[in-house]
C-alpha cells in the first residue's frame, strides 16, 4: 500500500512540518482528517454547530499536543481519541445528565430488519442525536467506538452498571423511534 500523500506529502512528512510549526501542514492535516472526525462529533452533539465547535477544540488540542504523538500506534487513532474525549468533556461540562426512564414507557416492539438497512446516514445521526444526551454519550463510545462499559464508567466518572443502563435505554429509545418512523412509512 502507497502512503497516503496530500499535496504531495506523506502522512509522516506532514506531521514532522507540523512539529516545526507549519500551518500549512496544518491545514493539510486539519483537511485529512475533519470529515471523518466531523462524523464522530455530530454523533455526540446535539446539533451541528456544537459538532463544529468540539471538531474545532479538538483539533487545537491535536495541534498543542503533536509532540505527545508516539507513533505508536494510527495517528488518525490519535486524533480520534482527542475527539471523543474532547465531545464527552463539552457534554460534560453542558450538564450531560444521565436520565432514569421508567422501563414501562419504553416500547419493545420487534423492527424487522430492513427497517434498519432502509435508513440513510443523515437519518440515523438524526436519531441518534435525538436521544438524551446521556444515553447517545454512551450508545456512541459502545456501539460505535467500542469501549467497555468498564472504560465508559472511567471516562464518564459514573458506575459500570448506569453505562449498562443507559445504553440499554438508548437501544430502547432508538427501537422504538425507528419503530415509528417505520409505521410512517408504511
């Protein structure tokens, strides 16, 4: 496999003309990386301008703390950390609260499968951005980034067992939102 070239640099290059202060280094890696880790904010914000706003914070803190990357592993790994950190900590710090739900209010009808294939992209963002906040955080570093409910519990600062909780609601919640959009349509 190539290395990956912008503007005719490596991935490697990049980093090193960042290091030395270069901006449009930055630029460029600002440029590799942004759509990708705009996907991963909208996933945690409740809208797209907050998205833009943490995508922003995070990106000065991958610029600050460069020299901290040990190429041990993805760069891209790297920045997508900060990222995930960074939108958890702005959801934090906006009162991220996690939410009781009593169980009885949450429907659990079956959706058939293809309910789930027929979605678009935007359509599940949408979705999932409309469940409390407490429940999408965790829903998100689960399903989507892969952390444990051990690992969540850490980065949250709450117990393994409401991690288990919300992201049970939030599986609920969503069955049932596309639940409804599916007797929408049909």
């Amino acid at each position: 496999m190539s290395p990956l070239l912008v503007n005719g640099k490596t991935e490697k290059e990049l980093l090193k003309a960042c290091l030395s202060g270069d901006r449009s280094a930055q630029r460029d890696i600002f440029y590799l990386y942004s759509g990708k880790m705009m996907a991963v904010c909208q996933r945690f914000a409740k809208n797209r301008h907050e998205a833009e706003d943490v995508l922003q914070d995070a990106f000065v803190k991958v610029f600050t703390h460069m020299h901290e990357f040990a190429n041990a592993g993805s760069f891209e790994g790297w920045v997508r950390r900060i990222v995930i950190n960074t939108a958890i900590k702005n959801n934090l710090k906006n009162h991220t609260i996690f939410q009781e739900l009593d169980p009885e209010h949450v429907k659990e009808d079956m959706v058939p499968p293809e309910v789930f294939s027929s979605l678009s992209e935007e359509e599940l963002i949408r979705l999932i951005t409309s469940i409390p906040d407490g429940y999408r955080t965790v829903f998100n570093l689960y399903v989507i980034e892969g952390f444990t409910h051990k690992e969540i519990a850490e980065m949250l600062h709450i117990e393994e067992a409401t991690s288990r909780s919300q992201l049970a609601k939030a599986r609920r919640l969503l069955q049932e939102k596309v639940t409804q959009l599916y007797k929408q349509a049909v």
